[in-house]
C-alpha cells in the first residue's frame, strides 16, 4: 500500500488507445442544415422541374412584352379575334389586342400579386406572431383574440367591400389581401416560438442576458424559418388566384390593363367561337399555381423529411 | 361547457358586430350616394329618395338605426331593384347556392374520403400516386377556369350537359364539380395522411391478428380514426363552396345568390350589398361553431380547448 501511494508516473506506463474505435468512425461530415435542406430539394424532380416553370415565367413575364411585334394595350379593330399566327403568335382578342403580349403583363400581374402577399405575410405575420409567441401570457390572450376576431370576418367578404370602396386596381387587391393575410402565418409563428421558448439554448442565452428582441430576432425566428418560408411559398398561388378571381368577376385589374382573371372574364363572350383566348391564360393560370404548389410541397418535405409519406 | 360555448358565442357576436360596423362605415365612405348615377333627377326628387333610404340624418343616427333595424332582422330595401326587400332576395335565391352547396359537400365528403382511403390502403402503388395527382391539381385548378373548362368542354363541345341554367337533375353535374374539386383534393389529402398513421396503430394490428378481412378492418375501424381531421375542414370547406358559388352561378348563369353578390356590387347597391355580406357571415360562423360542436362530439378524446382551423 505504501508504495504504491510513492509511485512515480511515467511516460512509459500509459498506451495510446486507438482513438476513433472502428465501427464509431462518424462517415461523413456534418452538414449544415440549409445543404441538407437544399439537396433534399434539388432531388425532389417535380419540385425542380416546377421552380424550373417559375424561373421561365419570371423570365418571359420580363421580356416577354419586349419581344412581341405589338403591345398589350392598342386596339386593332381591324383584327379582332384573330387565331394564332406568325404576326400574332397567341392571336387576338376581341379589341385585337395581341394576346401574346397580354399573356405575359397578366404574368407580371400575377407574380407581383403573390410576391407583395407573400412579403405582407412575412413582415405582419412574424412580427405579430412573434410577439405573440414570445411574450405570451396577457399580450398574447389579447393579441390573438384580435387575430381571431379578424380571422373570422371572412376574408372574401373584407375584399370585396374594399374593392366597391376603393378605385379595383392591382395595388387595391394586394390591399386588401394584406387585411387578414397575414393572420394565418402569424398562428404558425406563434406555435412554433411557444415551442422554441422552452429549449435549453434560449434558456442560456437569456441567462447571459439577451435582450428580448435579440432573442426573438437571432434565435427564436432563424429556428422557425421552416415552415416560413413553406407557408410563403403556399400563400403566393392562394394570393394569385385571389387576384385572378377577383379580376375574373371585373372587381380586380381594370382592361386595358391585361390580367389573366380579366382574360378569361374576357374570353367568356366569345369562347364558343375563339377558344384559344380563353385557353392561353387559363393554362398558365393553372401551370403557376401547380409550380407553387409542388414547389411548396417539395420544399416541406425536404425541411421536414419525416413528414414525408 | 357553458363557459365554452358562452365564450364561442360572444366571440360571434363581436365579429359580426365589427363586420356589420366596417360594412356600415365603408359604404358611408364612398364619395357620393348612390342616386348620383341616375341622371336628370330633380333636387325635390331626391330628396324624398334620400328621406325615404333614410339618408338625410346625420351618419351616427343612420348607424344608429340601422344597428336597430339588424337586430330585428331588417335588412332595408334593395336600392337598385325596384322596392325588393334585401331579405326577400335572399331568401328567393339562396335556395339555389344551398342546393348546389350540399350537393358539393356531400360530393366533397364521398370522393374525398374515398380517395385518401383508397390511397392510403394502397400506398407507394399506382392508385396512391394517381389519387395524389388529382389532389395536387385540385388545389391548382381554379373553380372558375375549371367551371369555364368543364363548360366548354362537356356543354358546348360533347353537349353532355346544358350550358347553362339548372333545371333538371343532370344540370347539377357541372357546378357542383367545379365547387367540389378544391376540397376534394384537400379532404383526399388529410384522408390520407392520417389513415396511414391509424394503419399503423397497434388497435388495426390486433384487429388484422384476428382475422378480420381487410374491408372490414379499414370501414370498421381505421375510418373512424381516419376522418376525424375531415371534421376541422368543415369550416374551411364551407367558405371554400361559399367564395366558389359565387364565380360557378355566374358562369352557370344560376340565380343564385352568389350571382346577386356579385350584381348588386357592380351596381353599387349598397342596402344589398351590406346584407348579403352579413347573411354570408353568419353562413361562415355558424359552420364554424359546426365545426368546433361536431369535432367535440367525434372525438371525445379533444378537450373544449379553442383550436385553430386550417386556412379557409
């Protein structure tokens, strides 16, 4: 016993283990969230082949108008409803209109509508839900009463009563979706941070003492940016068929002003005899809101894999 | 219980109350009275019309009584068409969207669930794929170029079915699919993704072990569990049918009430207006209280917590 206790260590006495056991060797490196996110993505092909559509879109919906022989507003009364041809590509309308240069106004229309929805949804809606989230107790009692007070009076209703008050315009329209837009974005945010509050890494940053909007900002809003931007991209095909719809029924974008809602509304006189000029918006109608909604769709699964089925 | 549906209750009452005010203020703001279109009136004229509309007092009177009017049920008359009560038109036209609306929920409901189930039952096969393409383009086609498409399509080319109007049983085939295709493809949606959690539950193990066929397995017990969220659209669904009769009677050239929405606001009649708004309103919330009573009469295991409903 005594010696022992006198014992001198050395060098010699210790073995250098195998440091990595085999079988524990960690395969590949971490990867950081937003690669994961972004390769689970690009191997989703019908979410890829539907941001390829949007990226098309976007591009024709700028130069589009430009490349066309004739602009989207003269009248041509000399060649209405004209079919497709080499000098009007999409036809005419009945104004004689070039229909190809109306097609892709009603493009910029349309994404605008939706882009301008979906940044009033970010801005109103993580603030607000954020808020709500973070401070809980009273402050999110009484604000989420409000929201629910908003939500119920239904939002069809709110638009239309804006559009009778108000000059219809593009700008009216994004307007009034912003009314109640934003409450549904706001609920998600909320449940999200009400989760988020309780985890050990907000407990240490306010524990170094982080003010309560570096928290809601550095912490607590990056970690619930998932379902954002997957709420984001689902609010932009509901808000351009909010904007075609309205338009369809002559309370949204005014003629000669072309969008694709006032198109088809156009078409319906007419559509017995000159098909195609209901069939052109009609088709990319559908084919942008399908992009975004797959898109939407992939870009869920791949932030959340295990909802995946 | 009391305190819930109290609270439930109250919270209606406020909505309405703030839709009825907003409506109320929002028509008041618009510059000029709805007499200033008609040309050549004379002053005197007028001012007997704006008497009569009751136009003349000053806006917190008007607003007082029209609140007084509301909770009697009053309406006021159409300004546009000739000395028609706002009620008496809606309770002419509505009979139409309700028809049509029933029709769709009802249609909504069976191919819905019976498309998730069956997708489910069949997942990762060719059923569960073509099933999902229908949902995805049931959120994608909208009711109106779907209505515009169907119509061209089946009216006009094939003449299957009448262009317009709806007289007989087989005119109903067009509206009502498209105001039943969004939430198709939404209630195929939620069918699905639950029934293939409730598959997976031990309660349709043991149910399999003992030697149930397999129809009897999903209709007698994974259904049950499977279209409880079907309950939460409920709401939603309504407003969906509700928002797609106004496009679909337009289309359809149905007197319905969606079609006098839409008329009295490009005619600017604003008693009509007002009214439809608040009859609609109520429509939503008395779906909504639905909702909320039905999914806690289904699913005993759900508190009398207040929820949120999927988007509308």
């Amino acid at each position: 016993m005594k010696d022992s206790r006198t014992l001198t260590l050395t060098k010699e006495m210790f073995k250098r283990l195998s440091f990595r056991p085999p079988g524990e060797t960690i395969a590949g490196d971490s990867v950081p969230m937003w690669r994961d996110v972004l390769r689970r993505l690009v191997t989703n092909k019908l979410a890829m082949s539907g941001v390829v559509f949007l990226v098309l879109l976007g591009v024709m919906a700028i130069i589009g108008p430009m490349i066309s022989p004739h602009d989207y507003f003269t009248n041509n009364l000399d060649r209405t409803n004209e079919p497709p041809s080499a000098d009007y590509w999409f036809g005419t309308d009945n104004l004689g209109r070039d229909l190809f240069s109306r097609l892709w106004m009603g493009a910029r229309i349309s994404l605008v509508v939706g882009l301008a929805a979906a940044a009033i949804d970010l801005i109103f809606g993580v603030i607000y839900g954020g808020i709500m989230g973070y401070a809980g107790g009273r402050t999110d009692e009484m604000m989420n009463k409000v929201s629910e007070i908003l939500y119920s009076i239904p939002y069809l209703l709110v638009v239309i009563l804006l559009l009778v008050v108000m000059e219809p315009s593009m700008w009216t329209i994004i307007l009034a979706l912003s009314v109640t837009g934003w409450i549904n974005m706001s609920w998600i945010v909320r449940g999200q941070i009400k989760q988020l509050k309780n985890q050990e890494y907000v407990l240490a940053a306010r524990s170094m003492g982080a003010s309560g909007a570096r928290m809601l900002f550095k912490h607590l809003i990056p970690n619930t940016l998932g379902p954002i931007i997957v709420t984001l991209t689902l609010t932009v095909p509901s808000a351009i068929f909010s904007e075609a719809f309205l338009s369809f029924l002559g309370l949204g974008v005014q003629s000669p002003a072309a969008s694709w809602g006032t198109m088809i509304n156009d078409s319906l006189a007419g559509w017995t005899l000159f098909p195609w000029q209901m069939m052109f918006p009609a088709a990319l109608l559908c084919l942008t809101m399908l992009a975004f909604n797959v898109f939407g769709d992939g870009l869920r699964d791949a932030f959340d894999p295990k909802l995946k089925k | 219980m009391v305190r819930y549906w109290g609270g439930k209750l109250v919270s209606v009452i406020i909505s309405l109350f703030v839709l009825a005010t907003a409506t109320f203020f929002l028509m008041k703001a618009i510059p000029g009275d709805p007499f200033t279109s008609e040309k050549a009136v004379p002053p005197e004229v007028k001012a007997k019309l704006m008497a009569f509309y009751g136009l003349d007092k000053p806006i917190w009177e008007q607003y007082l009584i029209y609140l007084k009017k509301l909770i009697h049920l009053d309406l006021g008359t159409s300004m546009k068409s000739q000395y028609q009560t706002v009620s008496s038109i809606i309770t002419d036209s509505f009979g139409y969207s309700l028809r049509l609306g029933i029709f769709a929920i009802i249609v909504s409901v069976i191919v819905g669930v019976g498309l998730g189930v069956v997708a489910a039952m069949y997942h990762r096969k060719a059923i569960d794929g073509i099933a999902m393409v229908i949902a995805v383009l049931g959120v994608s086609i909208p009711n109106f170029v779907l209505a515009s498409m169907t119509q061209y399509l089946f009216g006009y080319k094939l003449q299957w079915f009448q262009v317009a109007g709806l007289n007989g049983p087989f005119d109903y085939v067009l509206p009502v699919l498209a105001l039943a295709a969004l939430p198709i493809a939404y209630i195929a949606r939620l069918t699905r993704s639950t029934m293939l959690e409730v598959l997976n539950a031990e309660y349709i193990k043991t149910a399999k072990a003992k030697g149930l066929k397999r129809s009897v397995t999903i209709v007698r017990h994974a259904l049950r569990n499977g279209i409880l969220p079907v309950v939460t659209y409920v709401g939603p669904m309504t407003a969906n049918i509700l928002t797609g009769s106004v496009v679909v009677e337009r289309i359809f050239g149905i007197p319905g009430l969606g079609k006098y929405f839409v008329d009295s606001v490009s005619n600017r009649d604003y008693t009509l207006i007002m009214g439809i708004t608040l009859f609609y309103a109520v429509i939503l919330m008395l779906a909504r209280l639905l909702t909320d009573l039905l999914y806690g009469l289904v699913d005993p295991r759900i508190g009398l917590r207040s929820r949120k409903g999927a988007s509308s």
